[in-house]
C-alpha cells in the first residue's frame, strides 16, 4: 500500500497569512493526488484534485502542486472559513489511501 | 438538490452484520462509479470499497474483503455495503462518496460529493 504522509500535523496561523501543507507519497504517484478539507462534525470536501486541479466552486486562494512523491496545498490569505483539517489522498493505485491529516488552528 | 443521504448505521454484536445504504438525489447516479470511505479518530479516513457505474466492478480494501460487499440499485439511485463478521475494529462513521470524474462511467478516484454518514458502533 501507499502511505502518505503530512506535515505538518497541526499549525496556528492568522486571518491573512499564507500556510503551506505538505504531503508526501511513499512511493510515486505522479499527479495522481487530491486535497480534501474537513470541518467539525461535517464530510471531507474535495478541493483540489490531479495534485493543482482546482475543484468546481473553491476559491482560488487555494492552490496544489507537486507530482512524484512531493506534493503542496497553499492557502495564499486565509479567512476564516479556512480553518479546518486538511487531507490529502492518492489515486494512483488500489487501495486508495489518505493522509493523516493537518489540523489547521486560528493562532 | 444534489446530495448523498447514507442510513442503517447502528450498534451491533462482534460477529454480526449491518447494510448501509446511500440515497442519491439531484443527479443520475447510474452515470458514476461510487465510493464507500470510514473515519475513525484512531485510523482517520480509509477507503472502504468502490463499484462502478453498471455493478459490474467493484473493488475493496484488504481489511473488509471477503466481509463486505458493496451493490447499488440504479433504479433506486440507491447504493448499499452489507457489512457481514463484523469486529470492533470496524466501528467508524462510514461515509459514501460520489466519484469525481465527470465523463459517464470513468472513474477518477477522488470523491467530490459525499454524504454526512452514519455511524456505525461494533461493541458487545
């Protein structure tokens, strides 16, 4: 299977600041990766798919890139909205399987 | 409105067995393949299982093959995971998910619709 992995697990940030969430592949995956954000008591929402492909309706202060085993989700100026837990998740092979997760805090 | 409406969520002995379903409205659900994905505190989000469009594929993780089994019902627009054996370890909020690829019957592998899910608790 191919693990993924993110870091950080947790950061503080402020309304306005520019956070950049990494996830990294055990093996490569090529393009082959998404970003989900997930609030309290809510389900996963699809952000960003094909590592930089964003997701219909998301605002464009989200961005991905990466492709291989190295991948980014930048927020450019965070709202308030935007604090949340961050996944990431490859498609390149079966089973598929998610990040831990990047818990995103109001500093 | 296009949502996802899972239900048949429960308590259950270890051993016994559960079926979930997934409601789909607001889209023809026969055109996408379609995804079962859990959420457990400890193990976080893990795929579960998929199905494509037609019923006639359909894939699972190592750690419910042989114990689960995912359907749909297209005429329905409902989709369903009978879930046989089950241990504690399977306890999770168990979510389905609507495949992100948007040409009919392709599948991609990302979910870009899911539901709120339904909580499923293994305890004797």
């Amino acid at each position: 299977d191919i693990q993924m992995t993110q870091s950080p697990s947790s950061v503080s940030a402020s309304v306005g600041d520019r956070v950049t969430i990494t996830c990294r592949a055990s093996q490569t995956i090529s393009s082959w990766l998404a970003w989900y954000q997930q609030k309290p008591g809510e389900a996963p929402k699809l952000l960003i798919y094909g590592s930089f492909i964003l997701q219909s309706g998301v605002p464009s202060r989200f961005s991905g890139s990466g492709s291989g085993t190295d991948f980014t989700l930048t927020i450019s100026s965070l709202q308030p909205e935007d604090f949340a837990t961050y996944y990431c998740q490859q498609a390149n092979s079966f089973p598929i399987t998610f990040g831990p997760g990047t818990r995103l805090e109001i500093k | 409105e296009v949502q996802l409406v899972e239900s048949g969520g429960g308590l259950v002995q270890p051993g016994g067995s559960l079926t979930l379903s997934c409601a789909a409205s607001g889209f023809t659900l026969s055109r996408y393949w379609m995804h079962w994905v859990r959420q457990d505190p400890e193990k976080g989000l893990v795929w579960v299982s998929r199905i494509n469009y037609d019923g006639t594929n359909t894939n699972y993780a190592d750690s419910v093959r042989g114990r689960f089994t995912i359907s749909r019902d297209n005429a329905k627009n409902t989709l369903y995971l009978q879930m046989n054996s089950l241990r504690v370890e399977d306890t999770s909020v168990y979510y389905c998910g609507r495949d992100a690829a948007k040409v009919a019957a392709e599948d991609l592998d990302y979910m870009d619709l899911w539901g709120k899910g339904t909580t499923v608790t293994v305890s004797s």
